[in-house]
C-alpha cells in the first residue's frame, strides 16, 4: 500500500535545537565550576532532569527549572543568588534562541509534500513549539501540527486513527531512536532516522536490528527516494 502520511519531528529534524542546550549546559558548568567538577555537575543534571520529566515535561523552561535546582542541590546554602540569576538568563536564552533549519529542509519538506500529507509531530512546550515553527517558515507546507507531551506507540495510533490512514500506510522521521523510531515501529509504521550530531542523553537507545521497516538514512532530503522505495 503507498505511504499516504509522513509524520516528521521538529528539532534537530527541520531546525537545530541541541546546539542551543548544549551551550545551556556549559553554561551552567562554568557558574557552578567552583564547587563542583563538571563530571559531578554532568552527572547531577541528568539526575535531575530524570527525576523532572514526568512533573515538567520536556523544553526550555523545564529544563532551565532542572538546572535551577541542580545548582540547588550540589551548592545548598553557599549558592549565589548571581548564579541563579545567571541560569535565569541562559533559560530566556533558550526560549529566544533563534530558529535555523538545517540544510535542504526546504527542498526537502517540497518533495515529501508531493508525496503525502505531512504532519509535524513533537514533544515540548506548546507555546515554544508554536513560536519555533512561526519563525521557521515551513508551517504552512503541513497538513497537522501535534504538539505532544510524550511519543508512544499509543500516541501515533491516536494521530494515524486522527487522520484516518493505516499505520502500514505512514512514516516517521526523525533523530531520535527513542522517541521517533521505536514507538512508530511499535504502532505499526514505517520510521526513518535522520541522525542528528549531538543527541541528547534522554533520547539515546539501541537502533532496531534488521527490522524490515526501518531504515537510518544520511539527510531529511534521503527521505523521499526511500518513500518511493516503499511504494
């Protein structure tokens, strides 16, 4: 059967995300650098932003809370209300970052689109997302926006009953194996992972092993010949 619905993720898939965290993260090190080495503070901050994810979700300002208290924990009473200050600043860094696509997103959001209907599919802070994906351009190339707390297999079945296509008839794409690849699988659709350089500790796991829907590919724009591949 052809691919009818090509469900696509947002960050560090269309545009860059990580790298904005990533410089977050070194931030936060550096304040925090003469009480603890950065291993120790590393190490204190995915503890904690675990621990939160369930409570805050995922995002700029859960994060930035995630770090707040971090600086808490390993700094107690000797914590500098400046540093809190600092993280304040870095977490409006986060939410102001700028918003740049990746190279051939364009070109290659154009070719899926004759293809399929495209449906953004996310996880994060809904009023972040819906700014991100105002300022990136490519809003209106999609059919349906799902701005989501969680991916799950429960959740794409949700969105493919939603749109009324199988789950044999749809793709996802994106960088995660966690939260893009394995629960579309596990719903019953074909995925594609587009790597991204940095990946986030959260979203690393082990890559399906020969499973006949799945595919990694190099770039967003390898998409659309392995779509017709399926066809």
């Amino acid at each position: 059967m052809p691919i009818q619905l090509i469900c696509l993720d947002a960050d560090d898939t269309l545009w860059h995300n990580m790298r904005y965290f990533d410089a977050a993260e070194r931030t936060l090190f550096d304040v925090l650098n003469p009480f603890v080495t950065v291993d120790v503070a590393r190490t204190r901050l995915e503890e904690v932003t675990t621990r939160n994810l369930p409570l805050y979700g995922y995002g700029a300002k859960s994060f930035t809370l995630s770090m707040i208290e971090t600086a808490g924990e390993l700094c107690g009473q000797y914590l500098p209300a400046s540093t809190i200050r600092k993280i304040l600043e870095t977490g409006r860094d986060l939410l102001n970052h700028p918003v740049e696509l990746l190279p051939g997103v364009e070109a290659a959001l154009e070719a899926l689109a004759k293809r399929a209907r495209l449906v953004l599919v996310t996880k994060g802070d809904l009023r972040h997302q819906e700014a991100k994906l105002a300022a990136s351009g490519v809003g209106d190339r999609f059919a349906g926006i799902e701005i989501i707390s969680e991916k799950t297999a429960d959740v794409f079945r949700r969105i493919f009953s939603r749109y009324e296509v199988a789950a044999e008839c749809c793709v996802m794409t994106g960088d995660s194996i966690r939260s893009d690849v394995l629960p579309a699988l596990e719903a019953g659709a074909w995925a594609a992972l587009v790597p991204h350089e940095i990946v986030w500790f959260h979203e690393r796991a082990d890559p399906p092993v020969d499973h006949p829907r799945f595919t990694r590919l190099r770039t967003l724009a390898d998409v659309p010949k392995w779509i017709d591949g399926i066809d």
